[in-house]
C-alpha cells in the first residue's frame, strides 16, 4: 500500500491512563504509535480498553494522565470541534441520522464545513459509487435500507470530507457473515486505494488478520503486545497463542490482510 514508516506517526499515545468516574483505572500505561496510512487493528476482549482508546484519539473522552497526539499535535491543545470533523468515525451502530436522507447524512460534515451545494452533490455521488451503492438510493431514508447498506453509508459519511485519519469501532460486527465478508473486502479495496490511516476496533482474530497492517493486542487496560499478522500467529506471547488456540481452524481461509 505504499506505506511510509519512516515518518512521523499520525497518532501518538505517550503513558496515556484513563479512569472511570469511580476513579477504577481503565487504561494505564498506554504506548502507542499508529504510522501514517497503516490499519492498526485494536484487538482484544470486551472490557479490555479498545474503545476508550479509539475515543481517546477524537477525543470523545480525555485522558487522565499522559498525552495523546494526532499529527504531532497534543489532543488536549487542539480545537474539540476541528479535531473530529479532520477524523472520520464509523461505528457498530452506523449513527445516522433517522431524519435525514442518505444524501445529507453523507453530506452532513462538508455542509457544515461550507462546502457549495454541488460539490456536496458530487461528492455524495462519487463516494456512493466508491462503496458498491446505487445512485437512487441516496434519497432514501435509513429505516429503508438493509443493515449493510446502512454500515456502506456510514463508510461513506465517515469519508465524505476525505480526513486522513479514520476510526472503525467494530463497524462489521452486527452484519451477518456473507454481507461482513464482503464488507472485508470492499474496505481492503478501498484502503489500498485511499491510503488512510485507520484505528480499527475488533474481538474477532480473523477479521483483525485480514485487515490490520498490524495488530495491537490488548487485556485489562494494556497493551500487550503489536505485531504484524504473520508474526501474531507464529508469537510465543501466551495471550497472542491462546488467541490463535482459541480460533483454530478458522483462520485456515485468512493468511494476511489481504486475504481474499
């Protein structure tokens, strides 16, 4: 995909904790690098911190200790409102709004950013295309659509004002298997295409294998480990083997992330 690792990483987390408002730690200790134009998969079990990490970077939640960059810049000294509008978040439940057309959920953002009605326009047409939608859907409502395609408007809203960074909270895991393979792959497509950098949230060893430049293993608030997918299945850390145990045969289809 072209990647460059040699430049300075798009998000940094420097010894970044996180408390619950009962003052119980959540996350604590947290380094991380996330390079620009990789897909670093946050994996691990319910519980583990995965989320709040991913929140942390638009910050829909603030650390309680340490610092969290994006693009060299602290999070806690940027502007809240520019900062999520420069990042595109996708989540399980799509978040659209009911109210709304495809046409101006998609469009939400590069409105509110002043863009003219026909670039808008044009945009919402070329990135309805970009994730496998017909044109005469954008009229439509979300209660018409079906689940993936409701998840491709989602992809769609979250690119709209084509941000550099991208944040996927599990956005495939409430889709039934055919339709989240095929969301697998439109997203590996589109990757290698645009060339984003992507924080993507997952439980699932085999969704994170076929998707992630690497892997950050996560357990109770920590990162374990990050590792390529090939150096994951071959790692002695015992959590990375008891994952690799645990989905057995089931990775035989999933060699990297670009699987097909």
């Amino acid at each position: 995909m072209g990647t460059d690792f040699t430049d300075s990483p798009a998000i940094e987390f420097r010894d970044v904790a996180y408390l619950l408002p009962n003052g119980q730690p959540l996350l604590s200790g947290l380094n991380l690098k996330v390079q620009r134009g990789e897909t670093l998969v946050l994996l691990g079990r319910c519980g583990s911190g995965k989320t709040t990490t991913l929140k942390l970077i638009n910050r829909l939640l603030a650390p309680a200790g340490g610092v969290v960059f994006v693009n060299g810049a602290s999070t806690a000294n940027s502007d809240v409102i520019r900062l999520r509008r420069s990042i595109g978040y996708v989540i399980q439940e799509v978040g659209l709004f009911p109210h709304y057309t495809v046409e101006r959920n998609i469009g939400l953002v590069p409105r509110v950013e002043g863009w003219p009605a026909p670039r808008i326009q044009q945009r919402v047409e070329d990135l309805l295309q970009m994730v496998g939608l017909e044109s005469q859907i954008a009229t439509r409502y979300p209660h018409q659509l079906s689940g993936g395609q409701r998840q491709r408007v989602g992809v769609a809203r979250a690119l709209a004002a084509d941000p550099a960074i991208l944040l996927m909270d599990e956005p495939f895991g409430a889709l039934d298997a055919i339709t989240r393979d095929q969301l697998q792959r439109e997203f590996l497509s589109l990757q290698q295409r645009l060339n984003k950098t992507v924080v993507f949230v997952t439980h699932d060893l085999r969704e994170a294998l076929r998707l992630g430049s690497r892997i950050a293993l996560m357990e109770a608030g920590k990162l374990v480990t990050v590792l390529s997918p090939t150096e994951f299945l071959r790692s002695a850390d015992p959590l990375a083997a008891a994952y690799v145990q645990a989905f057995g045969d089931r990775l035989d289809s999933v060699t990297n992330r670009g699987a097909s």
